[in-house]
C-alpha cells in the first residue's frame, strides 16, 4: 500500500507536551508532541467515542477528557488493557506535520 501523507497541522499549533485534534481525509486524528516528536493516534476512544486530542497529556500517556481511559501516545497500547488505539506514521516537512493515512 502506498503511502498517503496528509498534511494535519503546523509545528507550531502543537508545542512540546501537548495535543491537538485535527482531521485528515475522514479521519479524526489526535496529534501529540511529545518533546519535540510528533506522534499521531485515531483520535476517537473506543470506549465511547471521546475526543483523545483534547485529552491531557503528560509525558507520553494521554487520558481521555471523557473517562478517563490513559494510552500510551507512542505505542497506541491501553495502560490497563490489552487495547491498542491505531496509531499512524508522522513527518515533519518544514514547518508541517504530514499523517499517513494509508
């Protein structure tokens, strides 16, 4: 499958410790800066759907604004289950993050 690099933000909409929600193609997409590196994740909780870019992020665990529900932002993996959130590969290009979709 090819790549589908899609353009989602500036580096300076998502400083160092925090996070973001954006959308690319039909897609909610949670982006996070953790100390200078960008890292995505499908932006919907499944456990009922919460908004995990507007979640608190502290260090690389972000916990969902609704329930509270804590994932690791580089892995995608649940702190407590064995869910995993489907993460996606970033870039950096200048001054623009890029997600793949693909």
């Amino acid at each position: 499958m090819m790549p589908d690099w899609n353009p989602i933000a500036k580096v300076d909409d998502c400083p160092p410790g925090e996070a973001i929600e954006t959308v690319a193609g039909d897609r909610v997409i949670a982006l996070f800066n953790v100390d200078g590196e960008f890292f995505a994740l499908d932006g919907v909780c499944p456990h009922q759907g919460g908004p995990l870019g507007k979640g608190c992020l502290d260090g690389s665990i972000v916990t969902c604004p609704w329930h509270g529900w804590q994932y690791d932002v580089t892995t995608g993996k649940h702190r407590l289950s064995s869910i995993t959130q489907p993460t996606l590969p970033t870039k950096v290009e200048g001054d623009r993050i890029f997600v793949d979709i693909g």
